[in-house]
C-alpha cells in the first residue's frame, strides 16, 4: 500500500516520550523530525534534534502532527490549547472527570485552526474506553467494571512528583482480588473504582521537607487518591531505583449483563505489560497514523478513539486488512 511519509514531532522527553521516539522507529510510514523539551542540554536516544519548546511554532512547515507526552495534571491542557493552534496534535490525557471539558477546548481550537485534535490515547483511556463501549453495545443490560494494575500508574506519580517537597515518587495501582472475582462470577454489584482499588505510594523526600505535610497533600489529591484506600511509604533514592525501577501494569475490563433473564453472560479483556510508557506510545502512534489519514479526508476539531475506524490504524490496505476477519 503507498502511503505518504507523515512527518512527527514530539513534545517533551519523558517516559511516553521515549516510547514513542521507539514506536517512530518501527514505523516506515513516520518520520520524527524533531523533539521538544523544556530542559537544556537533551540528547535524543535516536539522534534526533532537540529544541526548545520556544521553537515549535516555526516548525509548521516542517512537521505535520505533534504528540503531546506532557503530563496530564499540569501540562496537557494548556500545551494542546497552544500547540493544536498550529499541528494536528494527539495526546494521553488520563484524568477523566476533566476529559469533557478538555475535549471542548481542543475541539474549539482545532476547529479555528482547520486540525484535527486526538485526545486521550492509549490503554485508558483508549483501548480500555473501546472495550467498555462495545461491552455496553453488545450487553445493554448490564455493568462495565474495569480494574487497573497491579502496576505503575505514570499519570498518579507524576502528580505527585509535582508536590512540593518530593524528590521522586512511584504508585502503584492495586486491584481488589474480591471485586475481581466478584465481577468475573456474574454479579452485577454497585461497588465503585475507589471501592475497589487500592494505592500504593512510594515516596522519595527532598531534604527538609515536612512529611506530614506532603502525605496529607497526596491523600487529599483531587482525581487521584481522594477517596481510595491510600497506602503511602516514604523510603530513600536508592530504594526507589532498586526496587521500583521497571513500569509494569496492565489491568481488567469486564462487561456483565444478561442476554435474557438469568442467561448471565461476561466479556473479558486484559493487558499485562512490561512497559507501561512503552506499550502506550505504541497504541499513540498507531493513532497517530489514523488521524492524518482522518485529516487527509477533510476532518477537523477534536476527536476521540470511538471517532477512529480500525481499519485506519495499519499501514496496509484494504485487502491485507481483510486478512484479520
């Protein structure tokens, strides 16, 4: 299938964005052109050519899509808002009680700008936010229950990197064995994520800092741990390298419903992953491919992955594609 090479930039050098600059690599249709950073002295593990975040505007001729792999806390909304003025841009947004209200700035901004704005990619949102609406379409009457981890949630420690007084942090989300099986026998209960979910916070302290002070900051987090069952253990740098280094996760979308009375039936979906910024960069690019040829079609303004036809995230054709049935 001929394809025209799309040309990307990535915004910001962390965990996602190392990902993605590995799942470019693979991508004979893709192109990184440059990187973006708010650090000084960044070197690319692939060689390509970091800049600053200054620069991105005159980067229009020269880039067609940007991936946004900021944070979600602090930087997505206001970089999209900027940067989707000038790029068809795709990000990772994960706070979904604020997904509604970023979806309309986007959606405002990439109209104005004639773009396309793919927001909230990768496992969940994304191919987890999927699995839950075709559970719904196929099962009306019934429950969605999904279970994150265990794992490292990059987006709950990235909040609370950003807490003062924290040096360095990793939490891991831990489902509930009981709420599991429940789910998985049939039962068609109203527990709730923070029910069902605990928190594991590991907590590297910058020197001086109030301890007191920064755990009840990470209890009280707004979207992140307020009302989850909160475990949180404070240890040393060395600690966290040794024993918290490597980003697992994975997790459980289930679908319960009856076909008929008392015909219980159960869809079940899971992902077990060694990288978690790794696997998501992978589902972004391949998303990345689908929006430009959404762009190419005259779209633009803000979309989701229920926007997204399967059949445009593969550099292949129609026939090939058919192949999968």
């Amino acid at each position: 299938m001929t394809t025209t090479t799309t040309r990307v930039g990535i915004v910001g050098y962390g965990n996602i964005a190392r990902g993605a600059e590995i799942a470019l690599q693979a991508a004979d249709d893709m192109e990184l052109v440059a990187i973006f950073s708010r650090r000084s002295g960044i070197t690319s593990a692939s060689g390509t050519p970091v800049f600053t975040m200054d620069q991105i505007p005159s980067f229009q001729d020269k880039i067609d899509v940007m991936i946004l792999c900021g944070g979600s806390a602090n930087d997505l909304m206001e970089q999209g808002l900027e940067i989707g003025r000038y790029f068809h841009v795709i990000d990772s947004f994960d706070t979904h009680a604020k997904i509604e209200e970023h979806f309309t700035g986007m959606d405002r901004v990439a109209k104005a700008a004639g773009k396309v704005a793919l927001i909230s990619m990768g496992w969940d949102p994304g191919l987890f936010s999927l699995m839950r609406l075709l559970g719904e379409a196929a099962l009306p009457h019934g429950k969605n229950y999904t279970f994150w981890g265990r794992g490292i949630s990059q987006g709950h420690s990235n909040a609370i990197r950003r807490i003062a007084g924290v040096a360095d942090a990793k939490q891991y989300t831990v489902p509930k064995e009981e709420y599991l099986e429940r789910a998985r026998n049939g039962e068609m209960s109203d527990f709730t994520a923070q029910e069902s979910h605990l928190r594991e916070c590991y907590v590297v302290l910058e020197d001086g800092a109030d301890q007191a002070r920064v755990e009840n900051e990470i209890r009280h987090l707004k979207n992140y741990f307020e009302g989850y069952e909160t475990e949180i253990h404070f240890i040393s740098q060395e600690e966290l390298d040794r024993d918290h280094a490597a980003m697992p996760h994975g997790g459980f979308v289930l679908r319960v419903g009856e076909t008929q009375p008392q015909e219980a039936q159960v869809i079940e979906y899971n992902l077990r992953l060694a990288s978690n910024p790794n696997f998501t960069s992978s589902v972004i690019v391949a998303y990345t491919r689908a929006l430009m040829r959404m762009a190419a079609e005259g779209k633009n303004g803000c979309i989701t992955i229920f926007d997204v036809p399967p059949a445009y995230l593969l550099a292949k054709s129609p026939e090939e594609i058919r192949h999968l049935l």
